[in-house]
C-alpha cells in the first residue's frame, strides 16, 4: 500500500519538474545540449520508476505504532524547532531545550535530559567557539559569552 | 620504482605531527562510531566532514582524518558484535556469529583482539593492493573522454543498484532522486537557474554536508528512535585472557589472507562493500573448513575471516574514489563531496597533478591502521565502557554537533531547516525500503554526469553516437547490463531451485 503512495509521490514530483524544466532555454546557445534536457532525463527516469512502484508493490508492511508514531513526530519536530531557535537564542540555550524532548525520547528522565542538555550546550559551544575558532551563535547569551 | 618515490614522499606527508595526530584522533573516533550500534562508517564521515572544512584543515589533512574515521569504523563494529550480539555496523554482521558465542565462552579477550589483528592484516592488504593497482588504473583512466566518463558514471549506477537487495527499482529511484537535487542551482554552462523557486539561498545549489547530514544523521536519530531500544544489558564482561596466542594466529593466518584479498576485489567494484564481502568470506571459510570446523558456536576463523574482509573493502573502496573520481560506496561519496569543498575533483589526474594529496593519504591509511592496531588492542576496555554512555546524552550530542557542522558552512538557519527536512524525508524514504547510499551517490555524481554528457555530445553536435563508439564503452556499457541482469537471473534460479522444495 504506502509503496503505491511513495510511487504516486514521486511520479507528481517528476511532473513537476518536467513542468518547471521545460522553459529552461540558454540566452545564448553555444552547445547542442542545453540546461533542459538532464531535468527532463531525470523527470522521465523518476515517473517510470515511480509508476513501476504503483503498479507492482513490494509486499512488505512497516506499520508505525501510534506510541511509536508520537514519538517519532515529537522528536521531528524538536529537530525543527532546533534549526528554527538555533541563531535566535544561541547555540546553547537551543542545545539545552532541544536535549529535553530528544533525552526523554531515548529514556532519559527530565531531570538527566536537562542536566544533559546544559552540559552539552556549555560545553560544546566551548570547545566549538572558543577552542576550534568555529563561530556559533550566542544569541540570548550574549551579554555572558560574547560575541554576537 | 616511481611509485616508492612517490609513496616516500606520502609517507613525508602523512608522518607530519598535525597529520599524524589526525590520523590517531580520526582512529579514535571512528573506533567509537564504528562500536555504537547504529552509527555506521557514513555516518561517522558525514558528521566529521564539515567539521574538518570549519575546521580550515587543509584538504590533505581533512582526508586523512575522514580515511582514519572510516577505517577506525571498521575496527570498531566488532567490539559490540562481540560483547553486545548487536552489530556496530553493518560490516560487523557477520563477526558477531562466531564473536558472541566466543565472548560467552569466556573467550571475549581473545577475540577481541585476533580480529583486531586480523582487521590490521586486512587493510595492511588491500593497502599493498592500493599502491599495486591504483596507479596503473589511474594511468589508464587517463585515456577516458567525456563518453567513457558517462559510461563509467552509468556503471556505477548499474552496480549499486544492481547489488542493493531485493529491491532494485528503489535503488534507482534513490539515485534519480540524488541526481535531481544536484540539478538544483545556477547551470553554470547557460547561466539558467534551475529548481531554485527564485530563492537565493538556493542559486549556488543544495549544499553537500547539509544533504548528508540530513540524510545519515538525523534520519538515523530517528530511526535509532524507533528501532534500538539498545541496553547494555547483555554486554558481556571481558575476563581472562586478553592476547591471543602464536598458535591461534597460526591457525586463523590463511582464512585472514584469503579473506584480505578476496575483501580487497570485492571493494574495489562499485557498489559491493564490507557488508557483502564479510558475507561472502564468512561463507568460504565455513565451506574450506568443512565439517571440522565449529562455524556459528565461536570457531576463531569466524571471526577474524570477516574482519580481515570488512576492513580490507573499506580500504579497497578507495581505489575507484581515487583513481577515477567516481566513488564506489556512500562512504567515499561522502569524502568526494568532501573534496569538492575545496574545489578538488579526484580523478586519474590527481596522481600526477596533486600527488601529494593522493600519496599522502595512501601512506596514511598504513599509518592510520597500525595505530588502529595499537588502540584496539591494549585500549580495548575503555572503549566498552564507553558502550555503556546512555542515548539520552548521546543523541543529543550528536545532534548538536550535526548542527555545528551545517551551521558553519554558510551560517544560516536556512540550511538547518533544509538539513531537518531532509532528515524527516530521508527517514520516510528509508522507511519505505529505499537506500541512501544511491541517493548520495547521485548527488555527488550528479553534476559531473551532466558535464560529461554535454560535453560529448558536443563534439558530435547532439549525435548519441559517440556514447558507445571506444571499446572502453562499450566494455562498460555491456559490464552496466550484466550489473543489472545478472543478479535479477540468479534470483529467478534460486527461486524455481526453491520453490519443489516447498512443493
């Protein structure tokens, strides 16, 4: 079943990039092969392989728990609010909140995952930013570590 | 004769106390990734690459340390294979067959370390291997055009989908995936953008690290999250005898050769790597023994003939990377794209135009192994403490490092939540059965296959023609087929030999 929603997923996707490759001209042509045509190979490679997929499933299931599936969304969308908070607070204020909700999904308790969160934010923005010359954001704390 | 000059001057290179101390901090690391299960080879190079660019390591250095990680992977997987029954890697599957049962005999000591040796023989082998055959390679790659380049790209192609399990169309449509989001940026040849939706931080191209990183860090977070539920509960102390003796070593030297050698060819070809070749030696030795062997209840060959192969296909997969700048494993995808940050493109004239580079990182990869030797033996007991770190420090770190690395290439939260998107992507795709080193593959091949293609057609004025005129592609045309046949017809055999049996 979800191998015909994968093929379906991508043989739309290689319709799009047809679509959105095939006004790609060079102003000035000097090749016999322009800026359009590896797209549109690739678009056409992608629809086949999709369809194949539609049309012949492979029969295995993987089937997500719903625990499972909360998990999973919940550390997904830690991810996301890590890359998002990551220049606004500072690498390390980020680190130590993103440590909670992933810590506590690998079973670590709320009182480890903190302690492990601020641990790591400290000490890697240490040895980042101080020691190896790898700028990071300091973001909220910056009046106590410097920087920008 | 050259090749001694040059593989002094390498030594040269590799024996400098910044790339020495790269060498046995890359060891180091790669041993620990290479234990914790999960995290693999790819994984380990992936996150350390931007770290390595962020890092202003010049590129000689940064490889060596990327090659040191790869080969440290290698030697480490067998650590939890032995004392956890939980793979490190996937090159390390068939090491915890003869492993586990030796360690719960008492035994783990000892093998511990005869795979340690026979890791060290194995890459010490197919190294040899890489100075014998990689020059010659190199000088006749030398002679390819544009069309015997595409051919080759094709090879590959045929190769790593071809030898990708039982689900071969999900290989090729990870590759065509790779390749499409190489397309995306400036075209450089006309000046058109292509793919970008008019966002500039998408003009110059996806960024490399920001795909791999996504695609071998926070998808394997995810699903280390949903698949290891991994304790230390059943790690085996290790008690007794630590050494292995001069008789074992006797006893186990031909199965190691063997396995050396036949884990050097199997890595050379594209695509195939230390997961088939431990596979495949496993099975020889178990045949060459015959009945008198003990194979599955801890006989010690068992152990050291797949380690021998899984390291000496690590170090064979350098040959193609290296020679024809067309990488056969995503681990050396990795390590082009790596290349590519210093606007290096391997490739047969690498050899002669940068042999500093290519030289140095051979004599690295003694180098580097001999020091692997030295920390896997006598360190062995830190590095299973180490095993019991609990996830909930460790996936956060590794998370936050991922960051820093993407982080520091461009400085922008545009790329954190590309590199979270394609991580969430990257884990569904995975999900569903599709592999990722193709993916990886065709990113990093992506451009350079375009390149080619226009550039041949060009000389011929858009005649397709000239991609299968030289002997040298047709040969490779006709290798891409049987790439993609071959395994399909053996299938097909194994099935009707299977299916009276059911019957």
């Amino acid at each position: 079943m979800s191998d015909r929603i994968l093929g379906g997923v991508c043989v739309v996707l290689a319709a799009g990039m047809a679509w959105a490759a095939h006004d790609y001209a060079a102003p000035i042509s000097y090749e016999p092969v322009g800026p359009r045509a590896f797209p549109l190979l690739l678009a056409g490679l992608l629809a086949l392989s999709g369809a194949w997929l539609v049309v012949r499933p492979s029969a295995h299931a993987n089937g997500l728990g719903l625990a499972q599936l909360k998990t999973l969304g919940l550390a997904a969308i830690a991810v996301f609010a890590y890359a998002l908070l990551f220049e606004t607070l500072g690498f390390t204020l980020a680190t130590a909140l993103m440590a909670v909700p992933v810590g506590m999904a690998f079973g670590g308790s709320l009182k480890h995952s903190l302690a492990a969160g601020a641990g790591l934010g400290l000490v890697l923005f240490l040895m980042f930013d101080k020691l190896l010359d790898v700028v990071l954001p300091t973001g909220l704390l910056a009046f106590v570590l410097g920087g920008r | 004769m050259d090749t001694l000059q040059y593989l002094a001057t390498g030594f040269g290179v590799a024996l400098t106390p910044t790339n020495l101390a790269m060498a046995a901090l890359g060891g180091l690391i790669g041993t620990i990734v290479g234990m914790l299960p999960g995290l693999g080879p790819i994984n380990g190079v992936a996150i350390l690459m931007p770290l390595a660019f962020a890092l202003k390591l010049p590129p000689e250095t940064a490889l060596i340390l990327l090659a040191a990680v790869y080969m440290g992977c290698e030697f480490g997987g067998r650590i939890s294979s032995i004392l956890l029954n939980v793979p490190g890697d996937a090159g390390a599957i068939m090491t915890a067959m003869d492993g586990y049962p030796m360690a719960r005999k008492g035994l783990a000591g000892v093998a511990l370390s005869i795979s340690a040796w026979s890791s060290f023989v194995g890459s010490l082998v197919a190294t040899i291997g890489i100075v014998l055959f990689a020059p010659l390679l190199a000088k006749w790659a030398l002679a390819f055009g544009p069309a015997e380049y595409f051919a080759l790209m094709c090879f590959a192609f045929a190769c790593i989908t071809g030898l990708m399990g039982d689900a071969p169309m999900k290989a090729v449509l990870a590759a065509v995936l790779g390749l499409s989001l190489s397309t995306v940026g400036l075209d450089s040849n006309s000046g058109v953008y292509r793919f970008t939706g008019g966002d500039v931080h998408l003009s110059d191209g996806i960024q490399f690290i920001v795909v791999v990183i996504g695609v071998f860090s926070v998808s394997e977070i995810l699903l280390m999250l949903e698949q290891h539920h991994h304790s230390s509960a059943g790690l085996i102390r290790v008690t007794g005898r630590s050494m292995f003796t001069l008789r074992e070593v006797a006893h186990t030297w031909w199965s190691t050769l063997r396995s050396s050698v036949v884990g050097f060819v199997v890595g050379v070809l594209p695509g195939a790597g230390a997961t088939i070749a431990s596979a495949m030696t496993y099975s020889m030795e178990k045949r060459i023994a015959g009945p008198g062997g003990t194979f599955g209840e801890g006989d010690i060959r068992g152990v050291a003939a797949p380690e021998a192969a899984n390291n000496a296909s690590a170090a064979g997969s350098f040959v193609p990377m290296l020679t024809l700048g067309v990488p056969g494993s995503g681990t050396t995808a990795v390590m082009v794209g790596a290349l590519a940050l210093y606007n290096i493109t391997p490739g047969p004239a690498l050899f002669t135009q940068n042999p500093t580079l290519v030289w140095g990182l051979i004599a690295s990869l003694f180098v580097a192994n001999a020091i692997l030797l030295v920390i896997n033996i006598p360190m062995v007991g830190v590095f299973t403490r180490m095993l019991a770190l609990p996830n909930w420090i460790l996936v956060p770190g590794i998370l936050a490092i991922s960051a820093v690395g993407v982080y520091s290439v461009h400085a922008t939260t545009f790329d954190l939540l590309l590199m979270a998107g394609f991580g969430v992507v990257a884990f569904l795709l995975r999900k569903q059965g599709v592999p990722m080193a193709p993916l990886i593959l065709g990113f990093v091949l992506g451009d350079m296959m375009e390149q080619n293609l226009r550039r041949a057609l060009s000389i011929t004025n858009g005649e397709l023609g000239i991609l299968f005129e030289s002997p040298i592609s047709v040969g490779l045309w006709v290798g891409a087929a049987a790439m993609v046949v071959v395994p399909q017809l053996l299938r097909l055999r194994r099935r009707r030999a299977q299916q009276p049996a059911l019957a």
